[in-house]
C-alpha cells in the first residue's frame, strides 16, 4: 500500500490528482472516474462502476431491438396481467 496523498480542495469543489497517479493510470483529461462513499470514506476509482457498465450494455442491446425503457415496461404489465387472470 503506498502513502497517502494530501490533495487540497479547490474553488468550485475542484481537485487536482497528482501528476505520478496520473501518468501511472494513464489518465487525461475528460476521463471519467467512479466516486464511492463509503459513509464519510472516499474511494476514487479510475474504473467506471460496474452498474454503468451493465446499463450501458442493456440500453444498447434494447436500442438494436428497437426497443424502449417505456416498451419494455409495457411488455412487463401485459405478462402481469396474464398472470393475475385465470386460464
């Protein structure tokens, strides 16, 4: 485990990572880093969260079946439905 880093917090919330983690994780500018607070305990990661991962993956395979959140809700209704009616 390395030593920790002192970062100081700029106007506007801004933070500056220091210019080693950056070369060392191959970061640049507009990459996008995953936040996770874990009750007052900061956890930068320089992955995406896993959850945006899989949303992006179910909102493109329902975009290439031309679907929709509000058709695929619609399907989920009517199959309800189904099933709260006797045969």
């Amino acid at each position: 485990m390395s030593d920790p880093i002192t970062l100081q917090m700029a106007q506007r919330g801004v933070l500056t990572l220091p210019k080693g983690l950056r070369q060392a994780y191959k970061l640049e500018a507009g990459d996008t880093l995953t936040l996770i607070d874990l009750g007052g305990v900061f956890v930068l990661s320089p992955r995406r969260a896993e959850l945006d991962r899989l949303a992006d993956q179910i909102a493109g395979d329902l975009a290439q079946r031309g679907e929709s959140l509000e058709s695929m809700l619609l399907a989920l209704r009517e199959v309800r439905e189904q099933y709260g009616r006797p045969d």
